[in-house]
C-alpha cells in the first residue's frame, strides 16, 4: 500500500516535507498540495509527479485520494484542521505547535483519546535525530547513574523582523521543553525565565538572549539558553549531566580541515533544514510506516503524540507569563492518567 498525502502549508517546513515525502520517503505519494497562497500551491505541486493543488484545506483533508495529512499551515489555523482530520479519521502529522493555547491543545488530547485509535503526531523531529536518540538511549541505560541536570543551548544567526520576545519562547525554546521531557522522560513542573542583557545585534524590545530554568518533576533541574541574533548559525547543543558522568550532543563537529598557513576548523550548520534534515526523513519514514499498519494496530504514531503537544503549550504558556512576570511559574496541567487514552 502506498500511503497517499495532503500536505497543508507549503511554506520552508511544508515545502520540505513534500519534497522528503515525494523523492526520499518509501512508500508514500503526495496526491494533494495546499496553501492559502495558491501560486505557491502551484509551483510546489508542478514539481511533485500526480500531485494536484485544492484550495480549501477542509476538501484536501476530505479528500479521496487522500489517505492522511501532513500539516505545515500557520499556528492559528492548526485547531480546526486537526479536528477536521479526527473527524474524517485520518492520521495526521502536525508541526508544532498543535495550537496556539493550552485550552484548545487540550481539547484536542481528550478529542483523540475518545476515539481510542491514535491519529495525531506532533512533529518535533529532534526525537529522530541520532544523537539524541543516542542521549535517551544512555539514560535509560542507567551507565552512568541518574541524570541530574541539562544544559541545553538553542542559537539562531537570526529571526524574521515580526518575532517578538514570546516568539522566541513558543517558537524556539518549545524544541527545548519537548528535548527536556524526552530525554529525562518526565514532565516540567515550573519555568523560570531570566532576562540577561539584550544583545546589541537584537531590534529594540526583543529580549534576546533567554535563560530558562526548568524543574523537573522530580527535581531536576534543566537551564535551557536561546539566543536568535547570534550572527552566526545554527547551533543546538545538548549536556546530560549524570551521577557518574556527563555526555554532549550537538557539537557540530563535521568536517574538520587543516591547511596553511597553521589553520584549523569547519563550518557551523547554517539553519536547522541542515542540521536536522536526516531527522525530518527519518520522522517522516516512521511515521509512514506506521500509517500503513495503523488500521491493524488503531495506532497511526510512531514519535511524539498529541499529549506532547499539550504539554509543550502548557510550558510555553507558563513561559511567556514568566517572561512578562519575571517571576518562576508553575505549569498548570492536567495529570495525564485523567485521560486514558491520550
Ligand atoms: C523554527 O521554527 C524551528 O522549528 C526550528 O526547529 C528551530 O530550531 C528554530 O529556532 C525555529 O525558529
């Protein structure tokens, strides 16, 4: 069977996905590009071989020659289009955020949960990423003792002129909330966020750099930096710090060179479609896979679910009021054995 895809929103991320889906993927067709600005939806769909452009988000995710859906669209729209696939029963990768409040995130857990089959992963790719895996992998291991803290860095050369200080929280600092509850396996009881000195390079008003603290639920603690106007590039750097150890991901170290006169180095990763590209396909492949087994299995997820999106808005939105409050900030969530299913 091949799986066929809507995908919704075709600007970097969506773009990205269809043309994964469409020339490295196995066993997936996009059959359907949508996006609300249709010569986009045109250029994309020439180059995918079958694929044709539908205007209206709702009739792609109705769609018969649609089996299920990748959405890519903005934020505020991804409510509606996520129930619209619940509704129609037909799996869906949503990029994050799963919406743009608690509430409605929420909502959408306990709507999916109702219907006891699994439909909704939440497209935070750093879970596939190998060095994380690997990072998971040694503290479920247990060689090195208990994890204790995190150190975890998120560095952009730059942001589009609109972001603002909370965009920088929902938008950047998310990765950082979900690589904290995936690698400690556990969930973030308050945020704190410390404002250092702006950085001269940062458009007046925007609080840039950010220094999180995350409390764990059981204590541990995690500081998570992220800094947009590094003029520089992408560099995501993670440090588990055990009982009996420590161990780093994300240096970045790829090809190093040595030439005259006495020079030694590489490059830094520009943005994140290179440093994660491997990790978009491999998100995209399991999740593939695990939409062709899904009618035998009723789970059509392989990675991070709707409850993950939830719990990243309920930190983000703990976040942003600590940013505004410059207080620490309880994350208010609902326990999640309240919701069999989610
Ligand atoms: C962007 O939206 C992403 O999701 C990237 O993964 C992240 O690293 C970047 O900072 C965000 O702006």
């Amino acid at each position: 069977m091949t799986v066929k895809v809507a995908v919704l929103g075709v600007g970097v991320m969506g773009a990205n996905h269809a043309d994964q889906l469409t020339n490295l993927v196995a066993g997936a067709d996009v059959t359907v590009i949508n996006d609300y600005d249709d010569e986009r939806a045109n250029a994309i769909a020439d180059a995918i071989p079958g694929a044709r452009v539908v205007s209206d988000p709702f009739d792609a995710i109705v769609a018969e020659d649609v089996d299920a859906v990748v959405i890519a669209t903005p934020g505020p729209v991804h409510e509606k289009q996520v129930l619209a696939c619940l509704e129609a029963g037909k799996p869906v990768l949503c990029e994050k955020p799963l919406t743009t409040d608690v509430e409605s995130s929420l909502e959408i857990v306990k709507a999916e949960a109702a219907l006891g089959k699994q439909l909704i992963q939440i497209g935070f790719m750093r879970r596939f990423d190998d060095e994380y895996m690997k990072l998971r992998a040694l503290v479920e291991s247990g060689e090195l003792g208990a994890p204790i803290m995190l150190h975890l860095a998120h560095r952009n050369p730059a942001v589009p002129d609109h972001f603002d200080s909370a965009m920088i929280v929902k938008d950047c600092l998310v990765h950082e909330v979900d690589c904290a509850r995936f690698l400690l396996g556990e969930e973030i009881k308050s945020v704190h966020i410390l404002k250092p000195r702006p950085n001269s390079n940062a458009r007046d008003g925007l609080q840039d750099p950010q220094f999180a603290i995350f409390e764990m639920e059981s204590g541990r603690m995690v500081d998570a930096e992220a800094f947009v106007t590094t003029g520089i590039a992408y560099e995501v750097r993670s440090e588990a710090i055990f009982e009996r150890g420590s161990a780093q991901i994300g240096l970045d170290v790829n090809l190093v060179r040595k030439s005259a006169p006495g020079i030694w180095g590489g490059t830094v990763t520009p943005g994140f479609k290179e440093r994660f590209g491997r990790a978009y396909h491999d998100q995209l492949q399991r999740w593939v896979n695990a939409v062709k087994r899904g009618d035998e299995t009723g789970n059509y997820v392989d990675g991070p679910r709707a409850w993950d999106g939830y719990a990243a808005a309920a930190v983000c939105d703990a976040g942003v009021r600590s940013l505004t409050t410059s207080t620490r900030v309880e994350v208010d969530m609902v326990d999640r054995a309240s919701i069999p299913g989610a």
